[in-house]
C-alpha cells in the first residue's frame, strides 16, 4: 500500500512539473509588446509584420500612427503585395513597450534650405481636380495635395529651392501611392531662387 501511494505521489508530481513547465512556456510564448508605430516615411506605404503566431500585410498613410499590441520578437518588413517581404525595418523587443516606432527609424531633421513661397493657379475655365506631389531635398518621401481649385484660383506653397513639383495624373498617382516614386519623370517645375513670389499657371 505505502508503494502504491508513494508511486501515486510521485506521478501527481512530475505532472505538476509537466504542467507547470507548458504553462511557463506558453507565457513566453505570448508574451506581447504595446506600442505606437508611426509611419515618418513621408509617404503611404505597405508593409507586412511577422513574429509568433502572427503574419499579416497592412498599409498606412503618410505620418499615420496606430497602435499595436505584438508578441516579442515581431518583425516589421517593407511589403509591395502585403504577403512578401522587401526590406527588414525593426524587430520589437521588450524594450519597445510604450514607445513610438518609426517605419524609418532613422531620424531625418529638415535642413536650412532657403522656403519659397509660390502660387499655382487654375488657368482654365472650370473647376479643376489637380494633384500636387513634391519631393522636397530634405526629406526622403513625398508631399501629395489633391484638391479642386476654382477658375482662377491659386494654392499658396511654401516649399525649398531643389523641389521637384508634379501634377499627376492618375497613374502618377497610383503609383505614388502604391510606394512607388515619379521623381525619374521631368518635373512641373523645380523650385528656384527666382520663383519667389511668382504665381505659375499650371494649364499650359
């Protein structure tokens, strides 16, 4: 009888320890991280995350800033589709908890370039939709206004010497916001010393 409960006994023991032991690892397991991240590329973009028990695309806006609540560990990666990755960002520690991450984490501070301050005006005679896109050279993204100017009318910018400036098209447009870049394309115009001031037609 002693035997049997000394046996009963020790069995009770080493699955408690079994037990124990998956509860411990399953705590690891999900241990989780809450924290902002913000998209500072300057620009909408996709990007897929990846960590334990977890892998999903998402996009954000340009200087969007969402929660986030993922287990340690959780990669974040450039995406074209959200299903495949491009280009490695960061990798969430416990560190990370309560802070805001940048989908560039490098920090990019404006440089002293010279502002010019420029009008572009609605030279037809309707009602116009235009999109603007800039790429300013002290930032590494793109600015993109679209907006519906009355004949005549004019949007007041304030932009540095060396920005190229567009109005796209729709394509230009998908483009842009699909992460991609039209600076390869000739410009509307790129921002001189001389065109302070100025108010350029954008109909030509």
């Amino acid at each position: 009888m002693k035997r049997i409960c000394l046996a009963l006994l020790l069995l009770t023991q080493t699955l408690s320890f079994i037990g124990f032991a998956q509860k411990t690892e399953s705590t690891e397991a999900v241990a989780r991280v809450a924290f902002t991240l913000r998209n500072n590329l300057g620009y909408h973009r996709m990007f897929r995350a990846e960590g334990p028990g977890m892998a999903y695309g998402f996009t954000m806006n340009r200087n969007e800033s969402t929660p986030k609540n993922w287990p340690v560990g959780s990669k974040l990666y450039f995406s074209k589709d959200g299903e495949t990755t491009e280009g490695f960002i960061f990798t969430v520690t416990g560190d990370d908890a309560g802070k805001t991450l940048l989908t560039k984490p490098e920090t990019i501070t404006r440089s002293s370039i010279p502002l010019v301050t420029v009008r572009f005006r609605n030279n037809s005679m309707m009602p116009r939709k235009v999109s603007l896109i800039t790429y300013r050279p002290d930032e590494p993204g793109n600015g993109t206004k679209i907006m519906m100017l009355m004949p005549m009318g004019n949007t007041r910018q304030e932009l540095p010497i060396g920005t190229k400036v567009y109005f796209a098209d729709e394509k230009q447009v998908d483009s842009v916001m699909s992460g991609q870049r039209i600076d390869g394309s000739k410009p509307f115009l790129i921002v001189k010393k001389e065109d302070k001031g100025k108010t350029i037609n954008i109909f030509r």
